[in-house]
C-alpha cells in the first residue's frame, strides 16, 4: 500500500489520480488533514484517513500498514517545517513503512540563499539518518508562469530581477513522475531531480511570449530593492517579497540551472515545455 499525504492540494491529489491510473485503487491510502475534502478519492475506492504533521499519534494511523509513505512538504512560512517534517518521518518509520518519499526542491545544497532550501536540506538529513530507505524528490519550479512573469499581459512587460535559467516544469507532469516513481519496480534511492528538459531565463520567456502574441514583449531587469518595495506597494508582505528575491538570487546563481532527463524517461514522453504552458495560457 502507498500512502500520499497532502492529497486534497494540487501537487499530491494530481499524484494519487495518476496513481489511480497504474494500480487498483484499494493500494491507495490518503492521510488528510480533512477527511470531507477526500470524498472524492474514498467514492473510488482509495482507503482515506485523518492525519496531519502536528499529530504525530494520528499520523502513525495514518500511515499503518504502509509499504511507501508519500510526505508532501509544507511550505507554511510560520511553522517549524523542520520540525513537522520530522513528526511525518518519525511516524512512517513507527508505522513501518519500507520506503519514505519527500517532495524536495531543486537545488536543495547548501549556500543557496533561496530559504526554503534549508528546509529540505535539512529533511533530506532527517531521512538519511532514519533507517528506511528514502527518495527525495527535487522539483524543479512548478507554479504557475504568471506568478515568475508578473502581469506581462497587462503591462507588456516581464519587470523582474535578474535572474537565470530554469527549468520551469508542468504540475501535471511532476505529479505523473511522481506516480511513477511510487508504482516503478526498482527503487529510486536519495536525491532525484524531476525537471522539463531545457532551462530557460526570463529573457527566453520574453521572446517566446512576444512570439505568441505578435505583440512586442519588453524585458525590464529591475533592481533588487526597488523590486521589493514595488511588491511591498502592492501589498505583498516584506518578509514574503525577500523570500521570492533569494529565488531570483539562487537562479542567477546557478542553482536551478540543471535540467535532468530522468522526468523524460519517467513520462515516456517530453514534459510540456513553457512554449507549451504560455501558450494555453494565453488561449485559456
């Protein structure tokens, strides 16, 4: 049985549905924090339990009879992540789970100045030392374009700090690797990298958003501090807008620049590629 954790947000109930497409769906289990929002999943036959990385004793019920536990990292800027993610390892290996999987990030070393990463470095140290064996999935940037763009559309500009090549990769496609991985016959030791296969930087998204809409697409490269009090004018809390500027920092620093074709493999296919992503987005 392979439980998933943080199946009702985007990234782990995508993972389950594909999940659902290699392997009958009573090998399935969710640990939910709100059982209500995986009615979906349990209409379908996949086992659904409460659970949550501040219980650990509900976790471990959670997690029983686990052969693969699936922790979907946090990212609440208040919590102690840290300690948390240390609950959900804990409890897996309580439970007696063979294999634990976490969603890592890219450049996840030490020296990127991009926060988050210290988060997973540090719980990639935590399932090292477990015992059980263990997969960290480093996720290149999945979010949406609009939010590394900015409201290109509206202003005709890409207005960002300097930055460096990404390999900006499709949800969809993180999460059917993911599945992958979780339903694979051999095991995917330590760190994994899941990217599309080209990096590209904000002057490459510029040209190929001017390309789709025959509009001339300007790339403005603001400085870091006028780019923060810009965000903060918009009501975007300080603390916040330096977090996104360690991401712009750790890209032109080179901690992102990798792609890794172990997603293309996982796929059988080529990952979506951001030509592809801009230009539904542009349709939608």
């Amino acid at each position: 049985m392979i439980v998933v954790t943080g199946a009702t947000g985007a990234l782990g109930g995508a993972t389950v549905e594909h999940l659902l497409k290699r392997m009958p769906a009573d090998r399935i289990c969710v640990s939910v924090r709100d059982t209500v929002k995986a009615r979906h999943f349990a209409d379908r036959g996949v086992r659904v339990r409460q659970g949550s990385y501040e219980d650990p004793a509900a976790l471990r019920d959670s997690f029983a009879g686990a052969e693969q536990v699936l922790l979907v990292s946090g990212n609440d800027p208040a919590a102690d992540m840290v300690g948390l993610h240390r609950n959900a390892i804990e409890a897996a290996v309580a439970a007696g789970a063979r294999r634990i999987l976490y969603t890592s990030q890219q450049g996840a070393v030490p020296g990127n100045p991009y926060r988050p990463s210290d988060i997973h470095i540090a719980t990639e140290a935590m399932l090292d030392a477990s015992g059980v064996a263990w997969t960290a999935l480093r996720n290149a940037a999945y979010g949406p374009l609009d939010m590394v763009l900015g409201p290109w559309r509206r202003t005709g500009e890409v207005a960002q700090p300097a930055d460096g090549p990404v390999p900006y990769t499709d949800r969809a496609d993180v999460a059917e690797g993911t599945a992958a991985i979780l339903a694979a016959d051999r095991p995917f030791d330590g760190p994994v990298t899941l990217t599309a296969p080209t990096a590209v930087t904000l002057d490459d998204l510029t040209k190929i958003a001017s390309d789709l809409t025959g509009r001339a697409v300007r790339r403005v490269v603001l400085d870091d501090e006028q780019w923060v009090a810009d965000q903060i004018a918009t009501g975007v809390p300080e603390q916040a807008a330096r977090l996104m500027l360690g991401w712009y920092e750790a890209a032109r620093a080179g901690y992102f620049a990798e792609a890794d074709p172990l997603l293309t493999r996982l796929l059988g296919r080529e990952p979506r590629t951001v030509a592809d992503r801009l230009a539904a987005d542009i349709s939608g």
